[in-house]
C-alpha cells in the first residue's frame, strides 16, 4: 500500500471508530478476565474453608473445581465473544474503511 493510502486510513473518521470501539472490547472483556481471576484467588487466599466444602454431602468434589473450571470457560466464551465481535463488526467496518480509500 502506496503512503498517501495509509494517510486516507488514518485521516478516514470510521478508522478512528473503528479503534476506539476495537480498543474498548479489548479492554473491557480484558478487565472482566482480570477481575474474575483476582476474585478466584481472593478467595483462595482467604476462604479457602469454603471452597474446600463439598457440593453436595459425602461428595468428594469441592466447590472450588467448579469455581476453576468457570473460571477457565468463561475465559474461553469470552474470548469466543471477541472474535465472533471481531469477525462480524469490526471486519465489516475495516471492509468500509478499504473500500472508501480505494476510490
């Protein structure tokens, strides 16, 4: 791509959308991964009683595997939740801003 096409991006105001909004899910859901783990290993750190209680009476599995493995699915359904974001909006812009400075 030719240095005056770059400048078309640049100076195009759906480019400067286009990373604002790309920028905002990013750190959004990233913000929200964080938390989950942070509040995962505040209670590791300091209920770990609770989390060592079993789901139901007699059972060998304890709350804190579940709580592990939501942690692990929401990162992944998240993470599915931005790249289907990114595959539909964020494509079909950048497909707008391409065709824009080809004219």
């Amino acid at each position: 791509m030719s240095a005056d096409r770059y400048d078309k991006v640049k100076q195009n105001p759906k480019f400067h959308q286009l990373v604002a909004r790309r920028a905002r899910w990013a750190w959004g859901l990233a913000a929200v991964i964080l938390l989950m783990y942070f509040v995962f290993i505040l209670l590791i750190a300091f209920t770990p009683h609770w989390l060592a209680e079993p789901i139901v009476s007699g059972s060998v599995i304890t709350l804190g595997i579940p709580l592990g493995l939501l942690v692990i699915i929401v990162a992944f359904v998240l993470t599915g939740i931005y790249v289907h974001k990114a595959n539909t909006d964020f494509d079909r812009i950048n497909q707008q801003i391409i065709s824009e400075t080809e004219q």
